[in-house]
C-alpha cells in the first residue's frame, strides 16, 4: 500500500479518536502513520494505541533546543521508525481564514506532548492561535547546519519534509538525509508555490537515487497516487482526506477512506496494465501540454 498518512495537528478536533485511531487504521492498511509534533494525542499514547502500526514522527524545531531534543528521544523510545522534519514551515505564512476564525484550541484539548504554554498556548483574541504559537515558539533562523545537528544527536533515519527544487534536494542528499519529502505544507505557506506534483520531476532528476523521494500534497484519488510514483516517488503521503473520514467516523472512517485509495489504485493500474507498483513507469504520465504540440 503506497499510501501513508501525512502528518496533521490537533487530530482529536476530527473525532475523539484522533491521532490513535488514524493510526490503527493505517496500520491494519499496512502503511505508515506519521505523527504531528502538533498533536492532541502524545507519542505515548499513539504507540500504545497502534503498536503494530508503522510509526514515523513530524518534527519542528523549537528555540529551545532542549524541547526538541526530548522529543526525539521519546520517539526513540516509543518505537517511532523514522524522524520527519518540516524545513518550509519556520514560521507560518498568511493563512487568512485561521485570522479571521481566530483559530483558538477548544479548551478541552491540549497539545499532548507538551505541558504549559506550550500545551495550551494555542489560543489568540485577534488573530490565529497557531499562527501565534508558532512565531513564539518555533526557531525561525533554521539552516542546513540545523539538519547536521539533528543527524547528529538520533541515530534514527532522517526524512526531510517540504522540498521543492532541486538545488535543495541536492544538498539534501549531500548531507545524506534518509529520504526527501516533496511537500508545499498543503499549499498554506506561499500562495502560487507550485503543486507537489508539478515539482517532483526535477527533485527526482536531482536526487539521481541517492535517496528515497515522497510526496504529499493534492492526492485525492487513485489515479493521483499512480501519477506520483511513474513520476518517480516511492510512496505518497495524504492528510485532509484521513480528518475527513476520521471526522465522518473516527478510526473507520480512515480506514474507509484508506480502502477506496486501494479500490482506486488497483483500478488504474489494472487498466494501464501494471500487476505491481514496480510496474508503473515513467512514460506513463505525460504533462497535459504534451497534447498541444500535436
């Protein structure tokens, strides 16, 4: 199943079942569950509620170094496979709607892996509380030595999350990240930054093997799940569809949104003749102005 769950905050405003359950359903999937650092389930929890799940953790890098480093180790020790580190999201960008709902955590949630301020901060009179949270909270002066520095105090693999050109993808794989996840954060950042889809050709080119590329971002159906990997992507990521079927019906809502991207996938790769995912090759997806040079 080529089709992981991208990391997304505050799952339990979905369902109470929130991130444990959208874990559970990936694993009985048999795929990977990432975990948002922003989540209202904590690292605990989520590994005791879906131990046999395929668990990856979404990572941000605080002004306090200490906060980060204790996040990690309690990945570690929770049997998370894999750290995920978001590098386009040092702050947020402009997200008018969270301004004008004033987006504020409901009282009765709080940002489980963490205590304080830093739990229950996520509230504002005037604006967007976690636009807020994180202009406070989070380092805004990350580098390429940041990601050095991460490498350098886990021995997990490291996913770098939120790469879009190729220059980066190649000092990316100079630094021997584990993995590069295409990702423009779900077009929120910079309004007219190109769709994931459109971007990875050029990081794959880039990459030349050196690591394993994934995308996130815009799948919606089977077809764009087979789009990504002729492209070259091992594996994509989806999030507002899993809040959608978590919200519709918690954990089997996810699982029913995890079975139609199956039913769907095998359909297309039926009908372009492919019997498994290596069979999907490049050639088979050509960009739409392909047709109008004919």
């Amino acid at each position: 199943m080529p089709v992981g769950i991208a990391p997304t905050a505050m799952q339990r405003m979905a369902h109470p079942d929130g991130e444990c359950g959208n874990a559970r359903a990936v694993g009985a999937a048999g795929s990977i569950f990432i975990l948002s650092t922003l989540s209202t389930s904590s690292i605990e929890e989520v590994a005791a509620a879906a131990p046999d799940t395929i668990k990856w953790f979404q990572l941000y890098i605080y002004n306090d170094r200490d906060v980060t480093c204790k996040l990690v180790k309690r990945a570690e020790q929770a049997g998370f496979r894999a750290l995920v580190l978001t590098v386009d999201a040092p702050m947020f960008g402009i997200r008018l709607a969270d301004i004008r709902n004033k987006f504020t955590l409901p009282p009765h949630l709080s940002l489980a892996n963490f205590e304080g301020i830093k739990a229950t901060g996520v509230k504002s009179e005037s604006g967007s509380g976690i636009s807020e949270y994180v202009k406070t909270l989070f380092d805004q002066s990350l580098t390429w030595d940041d990601v050095m520095w991460l490498k350098s105090i886990t021995q997990l693999p490291l996913i770098l999350k939120g790469i879009l050109t190729a220059d980066d993808a190649t000092i990316a794989a100079e630094l021997g990240v584990a993995a590069i996840l295409v990702s423009n954060h779900g077009a929120r950042q910079v309004d007219s930054t190109p769709a994931s889809i459109e971007a990875l050709p050029e990081v794959v080119k880039a990459v030349d093997g050196h690591c394993e590329i994934y995308l996130d971002g815009g799948i919606r159906q089977g077809t764009d799940v087979f789009k990504a990997i002729a492209l070259g992507a091992k594996m994509v990521f989806m999030g507002r569809p899993a809040l959608w079927g978590l919200a519709c019906g918690g954990e089997d809502g996810v699982k029913s949104i995890l079975s139609i991207m199956k039913t769907e996938l095998d359909s297309v790769m039926s009908l372009t003749g492919c019997a498994a995912v290596k069979d999907i090759i490049k050639e088979m997806v050509v960009h739409e102005s392909y047709y109008s040079h004919l």
